[in-house]
C-alpha cells in the first residue's frame, strides 16, 4: 500500500475516535457515568447510516438520522438505567451492547446479518484515487470533530458544564443545590450517544460494510483507553489519547505488512501480534490507572466570564496597592 | 411439534449447574470488593485451557486438569486481587477505575490466552457418550457437571456456616468495617475468596469447554447469565446464587423452546439472562437476598 495513504488513513481514524473519545468524555469525564457500552450506540449509528443510505437519501441527512436515532436509544437506555447504582449502570449498558451485537447478528433481513453488507461512501467522485476519497474523508470526519469540539468545550465551561461537574463529585450535595441528577445524566448520556452515532456512520461509510464483527467490546474498551490515558475531563486530553492509541493500532498493522522483512518467524510474529497490541493496552491502562489516575493531561480548569472578571478584578486591586 | 419436557428440564439443572458454579466466584469477590469482576470472564477460560491443557496435551485425567486448572485460575485470582485491585482500592480509586482495571486485566489474559492456544476453537475427545434413559438423553459429563454443582452446594454451606472463615466472609460481606473492629483481618478475606471463587471459575470453565468448545471468548460467551446469575441471587448472596442459578438455567431452556415455536432464532437464549438481569436491575436491584436474610 501507498505510503502517503496509511497516514491519510490514520487521520481519519484519528478523526472518527476522537469523536467517540469526546463523547465518552462527555459522558464519563464531565457527567462521571460509566459507559461500558459505547459500542452499542456506535453500532446503532453505523446501522442507521448503512439501511439509509441504501435508500438513495442524501448522506447528510443519514448522518443526522443516526444522530438522532442513537440518541433516542441512549434517551430510552438512560431511562431505567440511570436510577441505578455506578456498577449496575455499567453492566446492564455493556450488556444492552452484547444483545445489540447478537440481534443484528441473527437478523439476516437486517443488513446481511453475520455477512454485513457494503455501505456506500458518504461523498464519492467519478474516479477519484484513493487518496483523494481519504481527503474527503478527513474533510467530512474533521468537520463533524470541530462541531462536537467546540460543542462540548462551549458545554463543559458553561453553568451546565459547571453542575454537570458538581453531580459528578457529589451527587447528592448537587441534589441539595437543585441540580436534578437524573435530568443532567440522562441528557449526558443521550448527546454521548448521538455523537457516537455520528462516529459510528463515518466508520462504516468510510471502511465501505458494516458487519457485526465491527463491534466487539473492544471497540468500548478501545475508547476508555483514549479517555483515561489522555485525561477525563479535558478535551484536549482525549483528543491526544485518540490518536495515541490509533497510531499505536494503525502502526501494529502497518507492522504486519512489513514484517517478512525482520529478522524472525513471520508466521508466528503475524499471529500474535495484534494479541501482543491488546496485552499492552491492558498493562497501559493499568499503569495509568495505578500511577497517574488524572491521565497524561489534568482535567481543565473552568473559565468562564465570571472568573475572568474575577481575576481582573483582583489584578487590578492589587496594581493599585502597590 | 412435540417438546420433551422432561429433557427441558434435566437440560436446566445442566445450564443451572454450569451457571451455579460460574457464578459463587463472582458474586462473592463482588459482595466483598464492592465491584463487579469482568476479568472473571477470563479465568473461566483460562479454566478451560488449562484442563485442556493437562487432559489433551499432557494426556492425564480429569480429577488433575480439574485440579490444576483451580490451582491456576486461583493464582492468577488471588494474584489480581494483591497486585491490582488491593492496591487501586488503597488509593482510593472509585469503581468506576476498578471496573475499567478488571476488563483491562480480561483483556490481557484474553489475549494471552489467545497468543499461546491460537483463537482456533478446541475441542475435548475424552468426554464420554450420550446414552438414554427413559425419554433422556444424557452424557456422563453433564450427571459430573450436575454432581459437582451439588457437591459444591454442600462443601460452600458447610464452609460459609461452620468454619471460622466462611463466618469471616459472611462478616466482612455484610459489614466490612464491623468485621474489621472485631479483629478480622478483612483484607486477608477478600484474598482468600479471590483465591477460591477464581478456582471455582476455572472449574466451570473445564466443564463448559468439555461440553462445547474452547477458544479465547469461552468465558466470555457465557459471562452475561452469570452476571444475571450473581445479580439475582443478590450480590455477595451464595444461596441466592444456587437459586438464581437454576431458575436462569430454566428459563433459557424453556425460553429456547419458545423461541423455536415461534420461529425466531435460538441466539436470543443469551437474551433470556440479558432480560431476567436489566428487570431485576430495574425492580429489586438487592435481588433474592432477602429471601435468605435471617431475622
């Protein structure tokens, strides 16, 4: 494969999980809920997308659909689970993402079953390169990105952004102070869930089939990664864990297609690899866990208008004492 | 089309037996650390391997593989337990960290496992023939499976009620810091059920990879009735467990069979647990504990 391409390529994977990792973020770095279900909302996206689009509606009004219908879903998943316990919450999510997986498996009327079926590609131009269809890509995927970005940066440093916070450190002195926790998570967990739907349509439009083996739990623990090494609670943060983690993913690939040239048994190399790539995972998470809980960027600090004037204030009582 | 009953129900005290002594593990290291184990997955497949290992390559018996299999799970238990998660909780991780860590350690001894063993599914030879028995059909290995979950039902009462550490367990479960004020040494506790509950995953996993196959995802396939199982049961709750376990074990079979009657595909039997799980969630999150509460 073209060099150029694998970078292309990078980015746009870069691109699509910085946009779970946001809304993962948004749901467990700012809203304190454990998502262990991330794939599901992703899967729904990505379904929603593959059955629109092969009705000839434009591709942004499928990407707007799967927004809109794994919101719904996250709203309807929200709704029972949300009065549960952190734990509770986070099986009964892992396992609505299992009988997800299960159902679109079986159901060979919807979308092909276990075999998938080919999706078609959000833009495409009459003969363009491959290269060009990546470039596109990263147009569309970055655009959707800066959208969520500024969203969620705008969200997290205003009074919503700020209770959401409080709910997270203490739910039920946020209670006392009128903040009505079901409310903030529930919305939480449905703006995640309608970014992860995006997400999961720019996936499989992008890689051309949806298939249900395209959602393992490892995509959930894939994302979880991003956000707990890059850093809960700052956008930035799991940006960089984002792409930390795929270039680590992309590079163990392009690892596999060069390594005949190593000086090892090639066969055995190939084989465990990737099992090599998920052992390591593991041991970072762990290592992060145990050594650096605030991941590698600490969560931001809130600015708002308030603080500014605040700030101001100060300095110029103190330029005046002096 | 006419459903054999009584083979519906002898095919739930398997489900129910292999369910039951999957679950005690969970539901007790999750009773006593507060969080759900999702690496017990894994030590029911480590469990498997490993008997395949000793029975299929090394070509001994099964009391051995059995044995060694629990030895093994048990370490690597009792192991995560000291190295991991005794030490988040120390630095007061919250659950959420403790859950990530434990899929986190699933993951790499999936793929460990995966590594060493391929992801190619095994199969064991030596499990014996089916043979019938009035309208049953049975193999030897599900009336050992169904024995085990008895003989295990037995040795954990006697165990939780009679000795100093089954009481010590029931002690630090219920109130850990009470436990710890008369001289408990709590945290000892919670090692020697990771020790025991990881074995008993493994023991599972055995029976689980004779009856079917083994491969990587072997814990994993079957970890949502066991989670459905521990959460039923009432969290920590080992009676609650036993009875949880065989009504779940029933109503997947029976499930299956209406499941076939009306056509739809018999995948969905993991849904029965996934549906028995999120209601109980929902209606009676403490589950059939307070059935065995004493007064």
């Amino acid at each position: 494969m073209d060099p150029l391409l694998y970078v292309l390529d990078l980015i746009v994977f870069i691109g699509i999980f910085g946009i779970v990792s946001l809304s993962l973020n948004l749901e467990f770095g700012f809203a304190g809920l454990a998502n262990f279900g991330k794939v599901a909302f992703f899967l729904i996206g990505a379904y929603t997308y593959a059955l629109l689009s092969q009705t000839g509606i434009p591709f942004y009004f499928c990407l707007i659909a799967s927004a809109l219908v794994s919101a719904v879903f996250g709203l309807l998943i929200s709704l029972p689970a949300l009065r549960l316990r952190a734990d509770y919450l986070a099986i009964a999510i892992l396992a609505f993402g299992e009988i997800l997986r299960l159902i679109v498996k079986s159901e060979d009327w919807l979308a092909g079953g276990d075999w998938g079926v080919t999706v078609a590609r959000a833009i495409s131009i009459e003969g363009a390169s491959h290269r060009v269809d990546a470039l596109i890509n990263i147009g569309l995927v970055y655009f959707c990105l800066l959208v969520f970005f500024v969203v969620i940066q705008l969200l997290a440093n205003s009074p919503y952004g700020r209770a959401m916070r409080a709910i997270r450190e203490d739910e039920l002195a946020a209670e006392v102070m009128g903040k009505d926790r079901t409310k903030f998570k529930a919305q939480a967990l449905m703006m995640g869930s309608a970014m992860a739907g995006v997400a999961g349509a720019l996936y499989v439009q992008y890689l051309h089939c949806v298939l249900p083996g395209m959602f393992m739990p490892m995509i959930t623990f894939t994302v979880w990664i991003m956000v707990l090494v890059g850093g809960p609670g700052n956008n930035w943060g799991v940006l960089l864990g984002a792409a930390l983690v795929q270039i680590i993913e992309r590079g163990t690939n392009i690892l596999k297609d060069y390594i005949r040239f190593l000086p090892v048994d090639p066969t055995l190399l190939e084989r465990i690899l990737s099992d090599l790539q998920y052992i390591a995972f593991g041991i970072l998470i762990i290592i992060v866990l145990l050594w650096r809980p605030q991941g590698l960027l600490k969560e931001s600090k809130i600015r708002s208008k308030v603080q500014r004037l605040a700030y101001d204030g100060r300095r110029a009582a103190k330029n005046k004492g002096s | 089309m006419a459903v054999n009953w009584a083979q519906v129900i002898f095919n739930s005290a398997v489900t129910g037996s292999l369910y039951l002594i999957g679950a005690v593990g969970l539901t007790l290291t999750y009773g006593l650390s507060k969080f759900p184990n999702f690496a017990h997955a894994e030590l029911i497949t480590l469990g498997a391997f490993v008997g395949y290992f000793v029975t299929e390559q090394l070509g001994l018996g099964w009391p051995l593989a059995l044995l060694v299999a629990f030895i093994s799970s048990g370490l690597l238990g009792f192991l995560c337990c000291c190295g991991i998660f005794q030490p988040l909780a120390r630095r007061g991780s919250s659950i959420i960290h403790l859950m990530v860590a434990s899929i986190a350690l699933g993951f790499i001894f999936r793929h460990s496992i995966g590594a060493i063993w391929t992801w190619k599914p095994l199969y064991f030879t030596g499990t014996g023939s089916a043979f019938d028995f009035g309208p049953l059909r049975i193999t030897h290995l599900w009336l050992w499976l169904i024995f085990a979950a008895l003989a295990l039902s037995l040795a954990m009462h006697l165990f939780m009620m009679y000795t100093k550490m089954g009481k010590a367990i029931r002690a630090s479960s219920s109130n850990p810091g009470l436990a710890q004020a008369s001289g408990i040494d709590v945290d000892r506790v919670i090692r020697v059920t990771w020790f025991i509950g990881a074995g008993l995953a493994a023991v599972a996993g055995v029976f689980r990879g004779a009856d079917t196959q083994i491969w990587p995802m072997t814990g994993w396939d079957i970890i949502l009735p066991i989670f459905a199982v521990a959460i039923l049961g009432g969290i920590g709750n080992f009676y609650g467990a036993i009875v949880s376990a065989f009504i779940i074990g029933l109503a997947e079979n029976v499930g299956v069979v209406g499941l076939m009657a009306l056509g739809v595909s018999t995948t969905y039997r993991i849904g029965i647990a996934f549906l028995i799980l999120i209601v109980t969630l929902i209606v009676k999150p403490q589950g059939l504990a307070m059935l065995f509460r004493r007064a």
